[in-house]
C-alpha cells in the first residue's frame, strides 16, 4: 500500500521556481571545464553505440550520461549543448526535492541553496546529476510505489551505471530492497485472484451447468 505523500502548498512551487530561476542563470553562465568536454568529445568521436562503449573502457565511468549525449552529438558538435540535457537534469533534482522530499520547508530551503544542489550536482555537466536525479527517484517511488518491482529495479539499474559511487549506493539499495520484500507479507504465495476474475469464473461455472435449449427437447 503507497504511503501518504506531502501536498505541496502555494509557498512551495514559489521557491522551487526561484531556484530554478537561479539555477538556470548559473547553468548560462558556467564556463565549461574540461572533464565537462571530454566527456562530449567522446560522444561526439564515436559513430556508433558500440564505438562509444569502446572507447569508455580508457575513460573509467559507465556509460548512461555518455549515451545521454550521443544522440545530440549526431545533431551538432557544439558542446554547449550538453547544458540543455544537464539543465533538464538539474530542473528534475530541484523540483523533487523542493515539492517531494519529506523535509521541513526550511531544511528543503537549505538543501537548495547549499553547494551540492546549487552547483556540483546541477551547474556542472557531469554523471554526478544524473546519478543524484536517479537517486532521488528511486527514493520517491520506494516510498509510494514499493510493489512495482520492475520500475524500481530499473531505477536502481540506471542508478549503477552512472558512476562508482551511485554503483554501490544502487547495490546497498537493492539489497534493503530484497530484503523488505522477502519479510513483507505474502512474499512467494500466489496472490489472491482478483474480484473481476472470481466473477469470471464463477460466471463460467454457472453457465457450464445450465443445459443448452436444444437438450431439453
């Protein structure tokens, strides 16, 4: 059963928007460094899926932020580019932990402003943001959504492939994952079939007994 999940109020989509705003502004203005463009240039090198993952085995990082950019490199070589994905990236951890989080307001208010979210997480283009958004989800959904196995073992599987250290937060995860579904309730015993199949069957069963007009002649 999903948890009860905070409303937000009126209050908390005005500071997500001004961090936002603030964020975007930042974003517009970073100069890139260069473990920013290398990270592009070896998307941009590479002419094929295949090529790029064989290229990753000298760059030391899984791939997800790297395929992120492939598809945008086949559109133009500007790097400048990338701030347009990280910028989606960035928006998603703001909003998620200004209208989502089960912090205070003020504790959300610090969160946004300290230096992690303001800038290493969102400003720079690197798997560090994709890795805290992944994580931040998994977070939500583990909270309203626990019995949905699949979506949540998909988010933890993206969560390890953005770099090292979300690889072993993803395994630590998945690990209290299978352990609070193996001593939840009802873990391996089939479920119980649901109300529209009981009437299925109990209709089914009713009509196999009745006899056919044509018996009864």
């Amino acid at each position: 059963m999903s948890a009860r999940v905070r409303r937000p109020a009126a209050v908390d989509f005005t500071i997500v928007a001004g961090f936002a705003a603030l964020y975007l502004v930042n974003l517009a203005h970073h100069a890139m460094w260069r473990d920013e463009v290398l990270t592009w240039l070896i998307a941009l090198t590479s002419d094929t899926p295949m090529a790029l993952f064989r290229a990753l085995h000298y760059d030391g990082h899984p791939g997800l932020w790297h395929m992120l950019l492939w598809p945008l490199t086949r559109l133009t070589d500007d790097p400048l580019a990338m701030k347009f994905v990280h910028g989606a990236i960035g928006l998603g951890i703001v909003t998620l932990v200004g209208l989502v989080s089960p912090l205070t307001r003020l504790e959300r208010v610090l969160v946004l402003a300290g230096y992690f979210v303001a800038f290493e997480y969102t400003v720079i283009s690197r798997n560090y943001g994709i890795g805290m958004l992944l994580a931040l989800l998994y977070a939500w959904r583990r909270v309203v959504a626990p019995g949905q196995i699949l979506a949540n073992a998909a988010l933890l599987a993206l969560l390890a492939n953005t770099n090292v250290y979300p690889a072993m937060l993803s395994a630590a995860l998945a690990l209290e994952y299978l352990v609070a579904r193996i001593a939840s309730p009802g873990w391996g015993s089939p479920s119980p079939p649901s109300g529209r199949r009981r009437m299925s069957r109990a209709t089914w069963s009713t009509r196999s007994r009745q006899r056919p007009a044509w018996a009864t002649m």
